[in-house]
C-alpha cells in the first residue's frame, strides 16, 4: 500500500460484505454489555473520541461547543460530559437533534436558524468566548462562527469533512492564540478508549439508531440515508 497501511473504507474496500479478514492488530473486542446494533457506531464514537485529543482534550469546568448535532456530535457532547465539561453548547438546525441532544447530556442548544450563534454564545459566556469548540457540522458557516466565539488562547478541532475550501479570520487566530486542530477519523487509540464507556452505558449508541437493515437492502439503506426517509430518533433512555 502507497499510503503504508491498511485503514478500512479509506485506503482499502471494506464494511459492506457480509464477512471481511482483519488483522488482529485492527480487532477490538466489543464490550459484552453491548449489542451489535449499538457496535456499529463504535467507530462513529471514536472520531468523536479523537476529534477531542487533537483539539488538545478539555480542562475541568471548561465551556465546550459541539457544532452540529449528527451522529458524531451527539458522541460528543456524552464524551466532553464525562470527561468533566461544566457547560456543554449544542448548536445546528435541526430540532430534533438538538433536543436529543440535551437529553444526552447538552446544557443549551442553540438553533443557528434562529439565533445569532456568535452573538448568544458571547452573551451566555459573558463576554469571553468558549473554551473549546468540536466542530463537527462540516460547514463553512460553523468554522467560520467558531473563531468568532472562541476565547483568548481557546482550541477548536475540527472534525467535521469540508467539501469546499473555507474562508476564516486568520487574523484573530493569530492575534487570540486560537489552536486550529484537524483530525481524521479514529487515531490514538480512540476504539480501545471509547469501546469501554459504550459497554457500560457511559456513552449511549442506542438512541442515535434509526432504522436498521440487512445486507441485501443496502441500497435502500443509503436512500435512506441520504433522504432522511422516516427518521425518528430513539428516546434517550433506551
């Protein structure tokens, strides 16, 4: 391999076949807690995981903001939570994310259709700015609006995937001393890290499932996916 390793989905096929070979080096034993519903987003959680190391993990009582509401971003607002968050942001466009959200562990979501986010989370963190912002929306809007709200010396990861290129103050990173982390999917050890706070309920998968199909309807399950087709979120207590 060109790129000197093997990372399934990326640099080799991998995922959709009803049985793959791994190297044991790649393997992760999924906690016996834990179904293999709830298994499949492991990885999804592990990002999120990652995201929050490159970003230079979080200090005790820190004021963190999740952008955007997906299945990463739930992850990360439970795992900021547990790793000792003292006020957790939720900010996206979707009403139903962000209220699942909250009951994951979010202490205020902020619709950015209807708010000025840069405006609200100035005003709730008076005057400072946050601490740490996951952005996870992927969105020239979010990055952009999270310099803007992020406080002197404050770090940003981005986890989310841009499909274009994204115009920033680069005059008030360099002049705040803002860090600007990217990270790439699950590095550090995040499956080893994560597999355990899923396996004993810490970091719940259950409630971000919305549907679930066997093998031969995968063209229907990525219709789905890309349509929304009758997405219900799960209540939180499942």
């Amino acid at each position: 391999m060109t790129a000197g390793h093997r990372h399934y989905g990326f640099t080799v096929n991998g995922g959709y076949a009803e049985y793959a070979v791994n190297h044991v080096n790649s393997l992760h034993r999924i906690p016996d807690a834990l179904g293999f519903e709830e298994a499949t987003l492991i990885t999804t959680g592990g990002t999120a995981m990652y995201g929050i190391t490159r970003a230079g993990g979080l200090d005790p009582g820190d004021t963190v903001v999740v952008a955007g509401p997906g299945p990463i971003g739930l992850m990360t607002v439970q795992l900021v939570k547990q790793m000792g968050a003292g006020r957790v942001i939720i900010t996206g466009t979707r009403e139903e994310r962000l209220s699942l959200a909250c009951r994951l562990g979010a202490d205020l979501a902020i619709n950015v259709k209807k708010e000025n986010v840069v405006k609200r989370i100035i005003e709730v963190t008076r005057g400072i700015g946050t601490d740490v912002v996951l952005e996870c929306a992927g969105t020239s809007g979010s990055l952009s609006d999270a310099i803007e709200f992020t406080r002197k010396n404050g770090r940003i990861g981005l986890v989310g995937v841009y499909s274009e290129p994204v115009v920033i103050n680069a005059f008030k990173l360099a002049q705040w001393n803002i860090t600007l982390a990217g990270s790439r999917a699950e590095g550090d050890r995040a499956l080893s890290k994560i597999a355990p706070l899923m396996g004993d309920g810490r970091v719940k998968a259950s409630p971000l499932i919305t549907h679930t199909f066997p093998l031969e309807r995968i063209n229907e399950a990525f219709q789905t996916f890309i349509h929304r087709t009758g997405v219900q979120l799960r209540s939180s207590s499942n």
